[in-house]
C-alpha cells in the first residue's frame, strides 16, 4: 500500500492540463475573456474533484511487512482493542497454537480513535492508559496461561495501519484479529477485517468477542 | 501520540540509545518530500494568484491590462508551446533510462535543458522589451512578481538538469528505479513547473 508520485503521473498532468487550457484559450478569444475563466473555474473544480475522489476509492496495494523466517516458530500477532482480555480470544489463541512446539505471541492494542481528526486532535489521551492496562492484563493472563507473549500499543489512529507497521518488525505467520459483535463494533463498521484481508500475505482470522454474554455467563 | 511495549521475560532486553525511526509505510519518505515540496509551492503561487485577482478584480477600475500596457501574447505563447515541449522531452529522458536507452536518456536531458534555457532566455528578452517594469504600478508589480517567481523555478529546474546531464554523459543513472532517482525527482519537478506556467500564460496573457 503507498501513495506515489511518480514522473509519468506529474507528466500525464501536464497533458491533461495543456488540453484542458485549449477550450479556454479559444472561449476568451473567440468570445469573451470571462467566458473563459469561468470555463478554467469549472475544469480546476472538476480537475481537483477527481483527484480527491482518485484518492478516496484508491484500491489498496499490498502491505509492505517483513518475511517470515522458516525458523521452526509459529507466530501469531493478535489485534485487539477493549475486546483485548476476551475469553473466547484466549480460547481461539489456545486453539490455534496447540500442537506447535514453539510460538511467538505480539500482542497489538491501537487504542481506539474515531477520526484522523480525533486522533491528531490528542483526544484520545485517556484512552491511551486504558488501552495499557488491557494490554498489560491481557498479557499476564496469557503468560500465566504459558504463552510466549508480548505486548505493544499500536500509535495510529488506524487500525490497518497500526497492523502493516507492527508486521515490519514482527514477522507473523498469521494474524488475528478480535473486535466486538457486528452491532457494536467501530473496526467492523469501517471494514477492517476486510481491508487486512486484502492488504495483508498472511492468512486474517477474526474472532468475536461478546464482552457483555462472557459477563452475563460469569454471573 | 505514545507508545508502549512490554517484553516477556524470554526475550526482554535492555534497548540503548535512540528509540527506532518510526516510519509508516502510507507514504515513503521520498514521496512525502516531494509531496511537502509541491503543496508548498502550490501555496505560494496561490499567493501570487491572490494577490494578480484582487488587483485584477477589485483594486482595477477600467480595461485589464491598464493602458498603455499591452503583453505580447503570441511571443508568449510560442514560449509556453517551448516549454511544454521539454516535459516531453524529459519524459523521453527518464523512459530511455528505464529501458536501457542510454542515447535517448542523454537526447532528452539535453534538449529538455535547451528548451529550458530558451523559455528562460525569450523571457528575459520579453523583460527587455515589453516597454514597463515592476515599478510601473500594481499591475507592473504583479505581472513581474509572477513570472519572475516562475522563471526563477525555471532557473532551479535547469540547475537540477544540469547536474542529470553532467551525470547522464558521466554514465550515471540505470534501469532500475533506485538508479535513475535523479531524473525521475528532476522530471516531477520540471513538470509541476510547467503546469504552473501553463495557468500562469492562461491567466496573465489570455483571460
């Protein structure tokens, strides 16, 4: 995934442009100079339209994360946020790493922020403690359990982003991620899971977490 | 924003000196700069734009431009249709990098930089004889201040040419993306630089 600028597109706009002026050019002499800069008006308003929604719908590429090493270790780089202590999360990681002589567990919370906005805005400051103390439960919970664990805070407002930067240094084999049943789940609403699955080589599984049923049933 | 880790206890280790640059891979740091670069400029020929319109539209009272001056509107055109000639040429240039084409990539840095120099040159010779200066009122001020502001990007085009020929005829730059940088970064620039001239001719000689 990336944004790029590359020589070939700068030179498309300078054709693209060129062309876009000859209508105007011959409006003002043919007819009148304003006819002209209204027209120049409508196409840099189309001309700027286009690249906002150009990047807006942007498919997105392939994650740039670091190759798996055939070394023998099964690891697994769990997503989670307020879902992080989950018990159904536990089972689904018991699961998964049974059987495998040797295993690698990161652990990544990017502390939950609703917007770019909201995110640059420092707004999310409390939540940043929060998120550390799930981590941190979460990751003795799992020790305890004998997992080989760790912890980190993802620093990104975006889920996928905290994700593709984690894989850099952490060379997963698979990636779970857990998030709250459909009807209260921010990450579902804005497609997550989806977009990990087609950024992403590793295989995404996703977990569901009903914090309020595994309450109800501890009762 | 913060950020935190916890290491087990297998693999905890004392980390020394400076944290690890944090990148994100969005954006590479080359296109960020370059990016940065043209939202800047943008920015400051917007400035110029401003200041052209309000003079134009609602400072001016009578015709645009104010009489006597008159803008030599074909010699002008004739010099836009040379320096949009020269982003083909550059793109000539950085396509016979790409394939291996080491005479196409030296024809086209070459003349890219002639037609540069001669867009430059018809410029100053305009200067010379379109008959009023900067100090020549408002309109005097603002049309030096904007194509002087683009000939002087052009100037800067042509020293960042310079240097890709000297190293296009040293036998620098290959097929590879990482080894041909220097046209690519040279030909994003000199492009920008001809759409700005592009609607800097259409908005002072045309509209």
């Amino acid at each position: 995934m990336g944004v790029k600028i590359t020589e070939s597109q700068m030179f498309r706009v300078v054709v693209i442009v060129g062309i876009a002026m000859v209508p105007v050019i011959l409006l003002a002499a043919i007819v009148d100079p304003i006819a002209g800069a209204i027209l120049f008006g409508i196409e840099l308003g189309a001309g700027i339209g286009y690249l906002v929604q150009r990047v807006r719908t942007a498919a997105p590429g392939p994650a740039e994360v670091a190759p798996v090493p055939d070394d023998g270790t099964h690891r697994l780089l769990v997503v989670a946020n307020e879902t992080v202590g989950g018990r159904s999360l536990f089972a689904e990681l018991e699961r998964r790493l049974e059987g495998e002589p040797k295993s690698e567990i990161l652990v990544l919370v990017p502390p939950l922020a609703g917007s770019a906005a909201e995110h640059w805005s420092s707004d999310i400051d409390d939540a940043i403690p929060e998120a550390r103390e799930r981590l941190e439960a979460s990751v003795a919970a799992m020790r305890e359990k004998g997992l080989h664990v760790t912890g980190r805070l993802g620093d990104h407002h975006d889920p996928n982003q905290a994700i593709e930067d984690a894989l850099k240094v952490f060379p997963a084999d698979e990636v779970v991620i857990s998030t709250h049943p459909p009807e209260r789940s921010r990450w579902l609403e804005s497609g997550v899971i989806e977009r990990a699955r087609a950024e992403l080589p590793q295989p995404v599984t996703h977990v569901v977490v009903d914090l309020e049923g595994e309450t109800a049933e501890t009762r | 924003m913060e950020s935190a880790s916890i290491a087990s206890g297998a693999h905890a280790h004392e980390h020394h000196g400076p944290p690890e640059a944090h990148q994100s891979s969005r954006i590479d740091r080359q296109t960020l700069g370059i990016l940065l670069f043209i939202v800047s400029e943008i920015m400051l020929f917007g400035a110029f734009f401003a200041s052209y319109f309000f003079i134009r539209v609602v400072a001016n009272q009578g015709p645009w431009p104010p009489e006597p001056y008159e803008l030599p509107v074909l010699v002008a055109g004739v010099n836009t249709a040379i320096l949009v000639s020269s982003s083909f040429t550059v793109h000539l240039a950085l396509e016979g990098a790409k394939r291996g084409n080491r005479r196409a990539m030296q024809m086209g840095l070459s003349a890219t930089w002639l037609l540069g120099a001669t867009f430059l040159f018809i410029q100053m010779n305009e200067y010379v004889h379109i008959g009023f200066s900067a100090r020549d009122g408002a309109f005097g001020s603002i049309f030096y201040g904007l194509t002087g502001l683009h000939g002087a990007h052009v100037f800067v085009g042509l020293m960042l040419l310079t240097f890709a020929n000297i190293r296009a005829y040293k036998g620098h730059f290959g097929t590879a993306a990482k080894d041909h940088l220097g046209i690519e970064v040279s030909g994003i620039y000199w492009h920008f630089v001809d759409v700005m001239w592009i609607i800097v001719f259409v908005t002072i000689y045309i509209l």
